[in-house]
C-alpha cells in the first residue's frame, strides 16, 4: 500500500516548519514541498541581514525533517475534485491532502514611474525585498549607489534602511503614517526608534506619500518635495497570495479563510502562513504562522487528531545590528477606551536610548514594548502567556530602576 501524498504547495518558513515537525511527531506519509523559487526553505525574516552581509544564503536555511523538496516547481492550477496540481511545466501531480502555504506577495504602491513602460517589471533602481535573489540584486546596485530611499515605514521599511545604511548610502524613509511601525510600536517607543535611526544616519520623513518616480532619479512627494536617490526600496507590506485558491473555488477574503482544524473550505485542503486567515485574520507574522504548522502537522501526523488553533498573541520583534525591539499583546488604546481598567507603566533612558512599557489591564499584564534592550523579553512573553495576576506593580518584569506609572490610556 502507497504511502498517503501531503503536498504542501509553497516553500517558505510555514511551509518548511510543517513539514519538520511532520516528520518529527512521527508522520509517515509522503510529504512534497512545491516552491516556485529555485531554492530550498530559508528564513525570510532574516534578508536584511543577508543583505549586511552578516549571514549567508545557506546560514539562513530552514530544516525541512527531510521532505522532498521541489524548487522551482510552480504550481499553477489545482483540481480539488480529482485532487490534482497542475504545475507549470505541464506536468500533473496527485495529492491525497493538500496544504496551501503561498505566503504573500509584496505590496506595489500606486507611484508613477514605478514599472517599466513594457510593462515588465518594476524600473531599474527599484527594488522589492521579499526573497533572496531580491537581496542579491540590490546588495549588488547598493556597493555604488550614494543614496537610497525606502518607501514605507513598517518592520521590513526599518530593517531595510538600517542594512542599507551599514552598506554605504545616504539612507531616507518615506512614511505615511504618523510614526514608524504604528502597527506594533506607540509613539514614544517610534520617536525613539527614530532617534536611533538617525544616529545610523538614516533620515524619516513622516506623513509624506510617495507619489512619483522622475526621470531625473528623484522620488516625488505628495508635498511636491524631490528627494534625489539611486536606489529605491518599497517596503510597503505585503498581500496574501490566494490567487490559487480562489480560482479552485475555495473561500477566500483577505487570505484562504480556515477553521480552527485550519481546513479550507473544500475536504483535504489546508492554508497555514501568511496566506491564511483565521478568525478574520491575517497576521503576516512568523510566529502565527509556525504556531499554525505545528496544529495541523500534530494533526495530520496522527500524533494529536483533536489538535486545534485558537489564534495567536503573537511576538513582533526586530533584531537589526544596534537597533532592536519586541512588541506583543495590546499596546495602544483609543480615546474610548480611556474609562477601561488600564495602566501604562513606562520607562525611558534617553542616554542609552532605551524605552520599556508595560500594559496593565487590572492585574494583568495585557502588553508590552522593549526598545533598545531585550533582556526581560522571555519574562514578559511568559507572563503575558500564563496570563498571570500582579498584585503588586510588576517592575520585577522589568527592571528595578524607578518607573513613570500613567493612569488610563494613552
């Protein structure tokens, strides 16, 4: 009797932790990974650093518990009746489950002058940041450039800019919001991020939009301003890649929307990572995504059927040279939520350049933000988890030094 099939149509860090813990809790079906990038898993997270020089391609590789790897093998179709792929050399493959971890494409602000003429591809000197041979390609344009702009702001916007700057170039972020990484961080903890970018002399320019490429080499605000630049990064976030899914019929919104089992709407198909959405949510995090491949692969291994996914309170962190930072849990509050049990212990250094904040809900920690200096982070991780009761202020999760304690929200 053959071996059950599991394919796992993409070959990214969901993907590759799926099929490492598959094997790992004892599956003994076959397990094929089908990515359309000519290269095994690696961890995507960590390009910026690729891009410094700190790792190479094969350091950043993820471990796959042996799976059969299939690079460049793009998957173009699916036939969810007769359980099918149809991949883009013509050939066909049979499946006996499915697991969708397409990941998500780079978002494409609407800028003029941003793709080439034939429609093609994006303009020389314009750069997404999304896969290896993009960092290739733009370590290689960055030994010459004199001056770059990243447009966006977000976690990929800042990790790109800090690498840059430690190449060579004049470094300038282009924001539309109204701090940095706003998603994750409050505005204390952005002015303090931004302090430190400009120490690496990195220039932000917050509230502008990005309107324009000229034929001059210039980016174009919305203001009208010009800034002169080489290279040109967009770091404007990503979208789910469900194009896949939703020409096979199966549910999709935002991603390929999953049950608490993570099954998709059609019998023997699965979406983990980025491209799914759970609960009405994409996190587009690392650590929602592997939290989901190890329910589904406790489940489809047979080492624990009834295994579920309930959501994730996930960790965003960002590890990049001489700036980091850790956010989780809830960290900003609106002015209607200002009548709720909330504290907001904080504490600044502004000559080591740190900023620590917690978030209390009553007696509970409900959020924090460390910048700077990571030392407590598993602490507050844990004690955010077991969701534990401080009767007395926390400090202990911080550190000992003299706190500034703000009542209400923020």
């Amino acid at each position: 009797m053959s071996r059950r099939h599991v394919a796992v149509v993409g070959a990214g860090m969901a993907a590759a932790r799926f099929a490492e813990r598959y094997v790992a809790l004892g599956g003994t079906g076959r397990v094929t990974l089908y990515g359309s990038e000519p290269r095994a898993p690696y961890n995507r997270a960590l390009l910026a650093d690729v891009l410094t020089g700190r790792f190479d391609a094969e350091a950043i590789a993820l471990p796959t518990g042996g799976a059969e790897l299939r690079p460049g093998a793009e998957v173009v179709a699916l036939d969810l009746g007769a359980r099918l792929l149809n991949l883009a050399d013509g050939s066909t493959e049979a499946y006996d489950e499915l697991v969708l971890a397409t990941g998500a494409n780079p978002v494409l602000p609407p800028i003029r002058g941003l793709r080439r003429d034939d429609g093609g591809g994006l303009n020389e000197g314009v750069h997404a940041l999304r896969t290896l041979a993009d960092c290739t390609r733009l370590a290689e344009e960055a030994v010459d450039a004199k001056r770059a702009v990243v447009v966006g702001g977000g976690v990929l916007g800042v990790s790109a800019a800090r690498a840059l700057a430690a190449l060579g170039p004049q470094v300038e972020i282009v924001h539309q919001g109204p701090h940095l990484i706003e998603r994750q961080l409050d505005a204390d903890a952005a002015a303090a991020l931004r302090g430190a970018l400009r120490v690496l002399g990195v220039e932000v320019y917050l509230g502008n939009r990005a309107r324009a490429l000229t034929e001059a080499g210039e980016v174009e605000l919305a203001s009208g301003y010009r800034l002169a630049t080489d290279l040109v990064v967009l770091a404007c976030g990503v979208r789910p890649r469900t194009g896949l899914a939703h020409t096979a019929g199966l549910t999709v919104g935002k991603g390929v929307v999953v049950d608490d089992t993570l099954a998709a709407s059609a019998p023997h198909v699965y979406a983990i990572g980025d491209c799914a959405e759970h609960a009405g949510t994409v996190h587009g995090l690392a650590g929602p995504a592997w939290e989901q491949a190890d329910v589904l692969a406790a489940r489809l291994s047979g080492a624990d059927p009834d295994a579920r996914y309930t959501g994730s309170r996930p960790l965003a962190r960002l590890s990049a040279g001489p700036i980091e930072y850790a956010a989780f849990g809830e960290v900003q509050f609106d002015a209607a939520d200002a009548d709720e049990d909330v504290d907001e212990l904080r504490l600044t250094d502004a000559t080591r350049g740190t900023y620590k904040k917690l978030v209390m809900r009553g007696d509970r920690l409900v959020g924090a933000i460390l910048l700077g200096d990571l030392a407590t982070v598993g602490d507050l991780a844990r004690a955010l988890e077991r969701d534990d009761s401080h009767t007395d202020a926390p400090l202990h999760l911080l550190s000992q030094h003299l706190l500034t304690t703000t009542p209400g929200a923020s």
